[in-house]
C-alpha cells in the first residue's frame, strides 16, 4: 500500500513539472517607468516615455504584413481652447519567443516629437494615455504619463 501511495505521489509531482509556471497572465500590463524631458520646446526637443510591459503568452507585436498598430499613445490636454485628444499609433515589433514557455517582460521607449502648444497659449500642459493590444486582441492596462510643459522655441 505505501508504494501505491508513494507512486501516485511521484505521478502527481512529475505530471505537475511539466506544467509550465505562470508568472505573468495572458492578458499584457504595462507600467509606467518614466517621461523626460519635464519641460518641452515646442517643436525642438523630443519626449521620451518609458514603460515596461508583461505578456503570459508573448503575443505582443505584429507580423510585416499587418497594417494596424497595437501602442495606442492618446495626447490629454485639458482646458481651453479645446483642441480633442489626438491619437499616436505605435508598433511594436514581433516578440515571440521560441520553445514552451512563451511569457514575455520587457521596455518599450517612446519618442514624441514635434510636440505644439494650442493656440493662444504661451505655455501648454499634456498628458499622454497609453495602452498596448496583443494579438489575440486583449488590451492591456492604462497608463497615464505625468504632465510635460510645452514652452515656445
């Protein structure tokens, strides 16, 4: 009886092994690590956001052939004049790794540039909203970048 026991147990651990650990869910998360400049010259200097992103399954990035863009960057201003919130598309490239185990961390830098203030303004603020979309079409989080001052030239 106690190799019965001892068996099932050796069976139970051994069919557990083979089980790959999962330390990230399928659905991707970002988070963000850091924006500079803080202070901007419109049209001169270029803002570089950092943030980190997980993927259980490493199904981030598109294929050459696909024509849709899976980094959403949405420009956030508030107060007048009025101006919407405008939407940057970015791509990330292919990252799927080989073999069983498919789970993904990583950077992705994000250079903005060509920054503008709205008219009238001498000084502007922006925020900027940020989410990736993997290709089984899962959204991850949102991010939400501190404020960056756009100043005249």
């Amino acid at each position: 009886m106690r190799k019965l026991i001892a068996a099932s147990i050796l069976f139970w651990l051994a069919s557990l092994s083979c089980q790959p650990i999962r330390l990230f869910d399928e659905v991707p998360a970002i988070k963000f690590e850091s924006i500079t400049p803080g202070v901007a010259r419109e049209n001169i200097d270029t803002v570089l956001i950092v943030f980190s992103f997980t993927d259980g399954d490493g199904d981030l990035g598109l294929e050459s052939g696909d024509t849709t863009n899976d980094i959403t960057v949405i420009d956030k201003r508030n107060g007048p004049p009025a101006i919407g919130d405008i939407t940057f598309p970015y791509r990330m490239p292919f990252v799927t790794p080989p073999g069983q185990s498919k789970q993904i961390s990583g950077t992705v830098e994000l250079k903005m540039q060509n920054l503008i203030r709205r008219p009238g303004l001498l000084t502007d603020t922006v925020r900027y909203e940020i989410r990736i979309r993997d290709r089984a079409n899962r959204f991850s989080n949102t991010i939400v970048t501190p404020p960056i001052v756009i100043t005249a030239p």
